[in-house]
C-alpha cells in the first residue's frame, strides 16, 4: 500500500480495496502510478478543498487509472480544484 489514503482498505484476502474506484488492487499494484502511487486525491482532500468538491477515480482496464473532481454545486467536471475553487464566489472550505 502506498502512503496513507481514508479511501484504501485492506481485505482479508490481503488485496487493496480503492473506495472510490471500487477497484480490488494487489498490493504491488496499488504502488504503481496508475494506480494509487501517482492518485492525488488524498493530498487534495487533506488540504480541506471546498465543501462542493467531489473526488472522482475510475479503472476502466488493468493499468488505467483517471482521476477527476466534481463540483456538486455547479455540476461541472474540475482536472486542477487547487487552482480553480479557491477563485470561485461559491468556495466554502470543508
């Protein structure tokens, strides 16, 4: 497993369990970039984004990895909320 992430478990059957993709990693997958090495989702989540920010992290094949935010209040798709929320009339800070 990689740093810690509130969106990993481990299983009984000693896999990686990402929440939010709804993925079972093995454990030398859950280092690779694609995966939860190169996620930056908890970093983002930590620093207390705004209370509208959804993360978003889909597998689609073995080896693929996208993550993305969602605005829920705007219903807009956000690649860099670091940049982006804090300009936003709308920010709340979690």
């Amino acid at each position: 497993m990689t740093d810690y992430c509130p969106y990993q478990l481990l299983t009984a059957a000693a896999q990686v369990h990402c929440l939010l993709g709804d993925a079972l990693l093995s454990p030398q997958d859950s280092t690779d970039l694609w995966a939860c090495a190169g996620c930056r989702i908890p970093r983002i989540m930590a620093n207390r984004p705004c209370i509208h920010l959804e993360p978003i992290k889909r597998f689609s094949l073995r080896g693929q990895g996208v993550t993305y935010f969602r605005c829920s209040l705007l219903d807009i798709v956000i690649d860099e909320p670091e940049t982006l929320c804090p300009m936003c009339v709308d920010y709340e800070q979690s």
